[in-house]
C-alpha cells in the first residue's frame, strides 16, 4: 500500500489484525492522551515492522512522514508466506520494539535535554549511514518523542552547532562533524 506524507495508516484503538513492514520511506506512531497532549511512540524506517500488538487494538496510531510504501500482512499469517513465517516476524519484531521502549525509558528517565538531543541525533546517524543525516520528522516530533519542548529542542540543536558538534544544513539535514564528542554528549 501507498501512503502520502501526513496519511493515517492505521488509528489509535482501532483493530490490531495488521502487521506493517515499511519497505519506503518513514512512518510515526503517537499516542493522543485524554488531555489533547501527544505522545509519540516511535520513528520506523525502510525495513522495520511495526503494528505489532499484545492484544486486539492498536494503543498508538500511525503517520506517513514522507511517502511510504508499507507491506501489510493479516496477523493470522497469509498463504503467500511460508508457515511460520509470519509467527518470525512478529517475534522479531516484539524483539525489536522491547528493546527500543527500554533504551527510550532510559533516555526519557535519567538524561538531560542535551544528552536526549545528543543521543537521538547519534542515533539517527548510526541508523542512516552517510555523510548527510535526514530528519523525516518536525521538530514538534522530535520534543514529543523526547519529552522535552520543541523550545528546548532548537536550543540544543543549536547549541551542539555552535559547539562545532553537529552541522545543519537546512532544518531537516545534518552533518556529524565530531562524532566523539556527540558520543560524549550522548553517554554523559
């Protein structure tokens, strides 16, 4: 299936009988609380899965960033894969979301807006290897993932620019310019 950039691909409490697998572009899911503030969920990229559910309906919703060709496979499995093969994935992909939800609550518990900024921007360069770094979300995005104000946010990018650690190049490209002491940021 295709999605246009900002297209709901699936929504919040509504049936988990899907599983996704982003074959292009970038996808993010939020949560909305009673209260009207988001919560994001998490960033997926070319080759991850995701709508995996431990029971029968999504507790995020998911976006189009970018357009996106997205993979759907019915949960119960299809006779278009091998048995077994869908069960895989889902455990992958349980895998997968476990460990990203352990490192994020550390991240969210214990660490300051400068190394939550850090961290995210090391991890976004590891995870897309090259020397131009694209960032598929807003910067509202990134506050609501990180728990911080996109106030916050702007100050520290600019921040880890003035610091000669990072270089942006427009608002949604960046540069590693000294990945050690990024490296430092990140770990502090």
């Amino acid at each position: 299936m295709d999605f246009a950039p900002g297209e709901e691909i699936y929504g919040q409490e509504e049936a988990a009988d899907l599983i996704y697998h982003v074959v292009k572009g970038s996808i993010r899911t939020s949560h909305l609380l009673a209260d009207g503030r988001r919560q994001i969920g998490d960033f997926y990229y070319e080759g991850d899965v995701f709508g995996v559910e431990t029971g029968p309906a999504h507790r995020f919703s998911a976006e189009a960033l970018t357009a996106c060709e997205v993979m759907v496979v019915k949960r119960a499995g299809s006779v278009a894969f091998e048995p077994g093969r869908v069960e895989k994935l889902v455990w992958a992909a349980t895998a997968m979301e476990l460990a990203r939800a352990q490192t994020h609550m550390l991240l969210l518990g214990r660490a300051t807006a400068c190394e939550r900024v850090a961290r995210f921007l090391l991890d976004m360069a590891d995870r897309f290897r090259g020397d131009l770094v694209t960032l598929p979300m807003s910067r509202q995005d990134m506050a609501d993932y990180l728990g911080l104000t996109i106030e916050t946010i702007s100050r520290m990018l600019g921040r880890l620019q003035a610091d000669g650690v990072v270089e942006f190049v427009g608002c949604r490209h960046f540069r590693v310019r000294h990945r050690g002491g990024l490296m430092k940021l990140a770990a502090a």
